[in-house]
C-alpha cells in the first residue's frame, strides 16, 4: 500500500509539474462547448433530409485492420502533425453523417481474417477463413471445393451494369483485400502458380494473380504492387534487378503483364511501374491502367521513396480521374493495406502514418467526388489487439509514455500497447524498461502482453463511416455482409434493380441534383 501510495503521489507531482494545463484557454468557458454543441445539432437537423438520390459512383476505403483504437489513435496523430493536441482534430472520415458498427466474424472464425471478411464485405456472403470470392460450402486449400462454390463481387456486378471499375491498394494487388474483388480461391496464399501446390494446379485451379487478369478482363484501373506475380520465374525485377527474391515467380512462363498490354495497346491501356510514370499520364488520354509500383507490398509510408513510389492519395487521384470520364459513373475500391502490417509487426507508428495517409486519400476523393451522385464508405476489415491508455494528460504525443510508472514493477511504460505480438521482451527476468531505448523510433515493437512473432487480429466489431445517395441505411450494427447489399441497392446494379424503375419505366429514385441546385444546396449547409 505504501509503495502504490508513493506511485501515485509521484505521478501526481509529474503531472504538476506540466503546469497549466494542457488545452485551449477557450474550453475553460461553458460558452465554448455549448456553442458547438448547438451547431452539431444544427447540422444533424438537416439530415433529416435524407439523400434518396440514385448513386452514380460508388467508392469503399478499406482500411485493413483499422479498428476503432486505430480510428483514435490516427486522429491525434494527424492533429499532432498539424501542431495540435491532437483529440479535438477531426479525420476526414469523422465528417461523414452516417456511421454504424459491423460484426466481422468468418463463417467459422470468432476472430476473423481479410480474406473472409474481404468476401463478406465485397461479395455480399460470408465465408471461411483464408478464402476469397467463394462462399463457406469452399474448404480452404482444397481445390475440389471450388467449383458450384463461386460467388460474384460488386466489382463485377458495376462492370457489368456499364461502369467503370478500379482497384488501389498499398498491398499486392492479389492479395486478400483486393483479390475477393475479382478472384475465387480457396486460398488466399496462391499469389501465383509457384505458391500452389501440383495437386491444385492438376485439378483446374488458377492462381490468384492470373484470374486479375482473366475472370474480368477489362477492369480500368488496378494499381499497386505484386509484380513479381505476374513475371516469368527468375526473370529479373526492373527496379531491383540484382535482388533475386524479388525475381518474377510464375512457373507457367507466362508474361501477364505483356499479356495485359498486348490487349489494350488499342484502347488507350498503360502499364507503369513508378511514381513518374504515373504522374506523366494525361488521364483524359487512358482509359485502361495498371500500375504496379513493386514487387511485393508497396513500402509504408514513412518508409516511401518520394521520388519513385506514388503515394496512396496520389493514386486514388489518378484513378478517379480516370474513372469519372465514365457518363455510367464507376465503382472504386481503395485499400490502405499496411495499416493492418505494421500492428501485425507491432510497430505502432508505422500503422498509424498509413492510416493518416488514407484518411489524406478519403479527403482528396472528397474534393472529387459529390455527396449528391456519389456513395462512399469507409470500414475495416477487422481490428488489431492494438490500444493506448494509462491517464495520459491533454496533447501527450500519441507514441510517448503514460505519465506514471507501474505499481508492480516500477517502470514507465508507453501509451500504446499491443495484447500480442513480437514486442514482448525480459531484460534480466522483468519488463524491458522503456525510458532506456528509443520508442519514438519509426520502427519500435511497443511492449505486448503475450509473446509471438506476429501480433494478431482483435474480434470486435469495426466503424462503417457512409456518406452520400442512401448512405442512412448503414445505420446499428449490421452483418458485415450488409455494405454491398447497401451500395448495390443505392446504385441499381446487381439484384438491386427492380426498385429503380416505375410502373411507366422511369427511375423511381430521385434524380441526381442539376449542378446549379447541387451548388444551393451545398451553400444551404454552409450557412
């Protein structure tokens, strides 16, 4: 008792020590916050006016492994970038109007995966774990199951409804994000031929990187990385062509990339493999793109070369530019993958500047796009064991440490803190004792609970942000199953048809807005 005692008396006297507090001058007045209050409620009133327009456009930002700690953690640190304290800062996605929760279990997993849940959210059909685009009749890895099992994405149901349609990840573009958008495997380790196994090959199956190619072969836009997926095996990478790991691996010989170019070459089709490249483009002059920045995974984002890698908010630029020109309107899926790599390594930081970097890229296509003829959501897949905590006072740096040491072991500890994963370490039978290493680095594993070599996913149900025409159907909890019914259903494509049209043929939902009353309305709400 007296040690706890003395522990609290020194955090008090720590905290003390700060001296006034860490906030605004302004938030010491009731004033302050019953005025904002009041025009919160002001802007919710004019919800009541719900956008039953039929949505043209259609864009999901998927952050992976973005769950809500994530959410919080990255808004303080893009206010802390920006010279603030950070908490009162808000993400481009806490704007949206509408936000529900969605309950990510796999058909036979509590705590579930991004190939499952991939399924869920873009198929419309929950699945088992480790399997993309088949429903739960498919058993992962085996091959036999495939076949019957297959079930179609919104992707496909826009393509097919005369859209255009575009992918944009940080990940491989064939991994388990973006591939449940075009691919049926019931595994979604099977990158390319070399990763699957001679009984599947036998037996029919395709890899995951062929069927991008060949299970909807006129998607317009797909950028990202796995390029090594798509070469001859040891062909050598044009960017790294003295690294052998990162050498093509396709055991087939086959060119998927020239297979890819030799086909749209007459269709305005550009393949590009770096930043420059990208930027060059006239997107008025493209109508097919692919772009595949590495090898692999494309680097995080504190990690990017500026002058070769294109960032995550500069490709989704690209890409509606590209997409808009259609008079149909397109379907867009944006995944900022690494935010789910960098809690698996347990490196907070890293996790946390990608989410910032998505968020950028939800702003940008905010400035493209329209709430009147455009439905955008963002969510998750799933989240992380990740959290911060211990009383930290006003403006605390989000990677800096709780303003008390433990009652047990008398040493400091970070905000930040994983369940699991590789940042469990004894130095001399106890707790590493931070306050000795450097754990602003971009690179520190913050401390974990339980030791493993790869910290995992969190089972909790994750955020749906949604804005836009019927955005106000993601509303509760929801299957997580639910959002492409959603989005199906706000822009006529797929089984969502038949209330569209009137008994006289004409569309029954409202008509997008004339720019000229979109632009009252706009200066409505600004008033």
């Amino acid at each position: 008792m007296k040690v706890t005692a003395l522990l609290i008396i020194c955090s008090c006297l720590m905290l003390g020590s700060l001296g006034k507090p860490q906030f605004p001058e302004q938030e010491k007045d009731p004033k302050y916050w019953n005025t904002w209050a009041q025009q919160t409620l002001k802007n919710a009133l004019t919800l009541q006016n719900l956008n039953k327009n039929k949505a043209k456009n259609l864009i999901l930002f998927l952050g992976d492994g973005m769950g809500v700690p994530t959410v919080t953690a990255a808004r303080i640190l893009k206010g802390q970038l920006n010279g603030q304290s950070g908490e009162e800062t808000q993400l481009e996605m806490d704007k949206f109007p509408f936000v529900s929760l969605a309950k990510t279990y796999n058909t036979n997993a509590q705590v579930p995966d991004s190939a499952g849940t991939a399924t869920a959210y873009l198929c419309g059909v929950k699945a088992n774990e480790g399997t993309v685009g088949v429903s739960a009749a498919a058993v992962r890895s085996q091959c036999n199951s495939t076949q019957g099992n297959e079930v179609t994405s919104i992707l496909r149901w826009a393509k097919e409804a005369g859209k255009s349609v575009g992918i944009v990840t940080t990940t491989r573009v064939n991994h388990a994000t973006p591939s449940a958008a075009y691919a049926h495997s019931v595994d979604r380790d099977w990158y390319s031929d070399n990763e699957m196994p001679a009984e599947a090959l036998k037996d029919g199956c395709k890899d995951i990187a062929r069927q991008l190619f060949e299970n909807i072969p006129n998607i317009d836009v797909i950028l990202g990385g796995g390029r090594k997926y798509m070469f001859p095996k040891n062909i050598s990478d044009v960017e790294y062509p003295d690294i052998p790991k990162h050498s093509g691996t396709r055991k087939d010989g086959r060119n998927l990339v020239q297979e890819w170019t030799d086909r749209v070459k007459d269709k305005k089709g550009h393949y590009v493999w770096n930043k420059k490249q990208l930027l060059s483009l006239n997107p008025n002059s493209v109508d097919y793109l692919l772009g595949l920045f590495e090898p692999m995974d494309l680097p995080y984002d504190l990690e990017r070369n500026r002058n070769t890698d294109p960032s995550l908010t500069e490709m989704v630029d690209v890409a509606i530019k590209i997409l808009n020109k259609n008079p149909s309107g397109f379907y867009l899926l944006v995944e900022g993958g690494r935010i789910d790599h960098g809690h698996h390594e347990g490196k907070a930081k890293q996790a946390l500047h990608e989410a910032v970097e998505m968020d950028r890229a939800i702003g940008r296509a905010d400035l493209m796009t329209s709430i009147h003829d455009t439905l955008t959501i963002v969510t998750a897949d799933h989240s992380h064991v990740f959290n911060f905590g211990g009383y930290t006072v006003r403006g605390n740096t989000i990677f800096g440490l709780a303003p008390m040491l433990s009652d047990i072991d008398q040493k400091p500890f970070t905000s930040i803190i994983y369940g699991n994963g590789p940042g469990y370490k004894l130095v001399n039978g106890g707790r590493e004792n931070v306050s000795t290493i450097d754990y602003q680095d971009n690179n520190y594993q913050a401390q974990a609970a339980v030791p493993l070599s790869m910290e995992t996913h969190g089972g909790e149900d994750v955020a749906v942000f949604a804005k836009g025409p019927l955005a106000h159907l993601l509303h509760g909890v929801h299957e997580q199953n639910y959002i492409p019914h959603v989005m199906a259903y706000a822009a006529c494509i797929g089984q969502n048809r038949e209330h569209c049209m009137s008994s006289n043929g004409s569309a029954d939902l409202r008509p997008v807005l004339s720019s000229v009353a979109a632009l009252l309305t706009f200066t409505r709400l600004l008033c």
